[in-house]
C-alpha cells in the first residue's frame, strides 16, 4: 500500500505539471523541454562544437571533480564555450581565488586561477566566452551593476601557473540581481537567467534578461543596455520556490536553453531545461 501511495503521488504532481499552459519571455517561444537532473544537471550547460562532434554539457554539484572538491573549490557554475573551448567556473567559500577548469578544443584539460581583486565578491555564478575566444565573461551574486571581464584562460592566458587577471567590466545601465548564466548570442549581445526572487527590479521575479554591449570585448570597459524579456517559466507539481540556473545559446540552429529546478521535493521530479526559439 505504501508503494502504491507513493506512486500515485508522482503520477499526481506530474499531471498537475503537465496541465498548466506554456510561458515563454518576450521574443522567444518555449518549443519543448527536458528533465534536468538534480545532482548533475542542476547548475548550467553549454554547447560545445568540434569538429570531432558536438556535445552539450551540463554542470552540477556531482561532476566537480574530487580533486578541486578536495581543495577548496566545492560549487560550480554554468560553463561556457566557442571555437571548441569550455569552461567551468569554481568558487569557494573563503576569499581565496576563483578557478576556471578549461578544456582545450583538443581534449586537454588545465586549471587557471583568478586571484580577487580588494572589491570583488567571491562568486563565481557563470562563464560566458566571447565569439572570439579571447574573453571570458564572470559574474557575482546579489545585486550588481557589472559583469567582470577575464583575457580567455588557454588562449591569451597560456601558462596555468598565471595569474587570470581582471581585464575589464560591462557597465550595466540597469542593476540585476542573482544572475546564474549567461551567454553570447552575437558578440554585442548577451543573454543572462537571472534567478531574483524580489522582482522589484524588473517587475518580475527570474527574469530572462537580454544585455546589448555598446560594441564588441576588447580589453575596456563597455556598457551594456539590459531588457528584461519576462518570466522564465515556473511550473511544478510543487509549490514552493524556484530557482532559476544557467543558460545556454547554442548557435548551430538558435536554440536557446535555460534550467529551472522545482521547489521541494519536486526538484527531483519535474525540473526542467527548457528550450526556446526566437
């Protein structure tokens, strides 16, 4: 009887999910979704094009690998990638540096460290790699008026053993608050999930958010114009809260992909990556 009472459970949180109505931001039309696991979906995701094939990858807390476990670095971040390069940013609790785990477009891997600057927060939330390659964009958590901006670990930073420094900012117009992701759609153009759960920023809570740089990553500051594009979707058999994690934009046919976990017990249920087109 226990069994069967725990079955019909799921069956009724999955057909209350099911009969709620698509939401989709401003721009964008949601076209499907799909699970994303709590241990190793639940973080962030980006596509990674080689010629050897494309893989899409996810990050959560069970793929930090042991070693950086071991040393300190115990939360990931969305990874970013282009022209083969990925990146996964890693935090820790203290004020030591951040880390970005890079993965060459030839398979090897090696680890870049970014010592804090005096005012920066320890957050390590996203990478974002420019078009290029050659920039890496970061960003911290609660409620900012930039994004940090990095010279690109494995392709201008070569030796592991240097210091990944801080090259620049995008000076946003508008603040945000709690982003998780973000990722290049052009190279003038960012998109970001944002998990704020006030909303008195945008009139909203967990934004999609949309940055138009002032011109393409050079190496100085640029200002970015942010638009909020709506709600992301938030749909459980759970009540409760949401959290909004990282994103994808994955050029190959514009498909843009953003995870939302479920409150309680649900996250293991019915979390989400959904896909959108523009």
């Amino acid at each position: 009887m226990r069994r069967t009472g725990i079955v019909l459970a799921v069956v009724t949180l999955l057909t209350a999910f099911a009969s709620v109505p698509a939401q989709a931001a401003t721009g964008w039309t949601e076209v499907g979704s799909d699970n994303a696991r709590a241990l190793d979906e639940s973080q962030g995701l980006a596509t990674i094009v080689r010629p050897s094939g494309t893989t899409i990858r996810y990050t959560g807390v069970g793929t930090i690998p042991a070693d950086l476990n071991s040393q300190g670095w115990n939360h990931v971040g969305d990874p970013g990638s282009a022209q083969g390069w990925y990146v996964e940013p890693y935090q820790r609790d203290d004020r030591g540096a951040k880390l970005f785990r890079v993965q060459a477009p030839n398979g090897s891997w090696a680890n870049y460290k970014h010592a804090l600057e005096p005012w920066e927060a320890n957050n390590n939330s996203f990478a974002a790699v420019s078009p290029d390659a050659r920039w890496l964009v970061g960003g911290e958590w609660g409620t900012m008026d930039r994004l940090l901006v990095h010279p690109m670990p494995g392709v201008v930073v070569t030796d592991p053993a240097q210091n990944v420094p801080y090259a620049a900012a995008i000076r946003l117009d508008h603040p945000v608050r709690d982003v998780q992701g973000c990722d290049f759609q052009t190279a003038t153009r960012l998109l970001c999930a944002s998990d704020d759960p006030d909303g008195s920023l945008f009139g909203t809570t967990k934004p999609l958010l949309q940055v138009d740089l002032a011109g393409p990553l050079a190496g100085s500051d640029v200002t970015g114009h942010v638009t909020s594009l709506g709600q992301l979707p938030l749909r459980s058999g759970c009540s409760g809260s949401f959290e909004v994690e990282g994103l994808d934009f994955d050029e190959r046919d514009n498909t843009l992909r953003v995870i939302v976990m479920s409150p309680s017990i649900c996250i293991l249920f019915d979390s989400k990556t959904y896909r959108f087109h523009q």
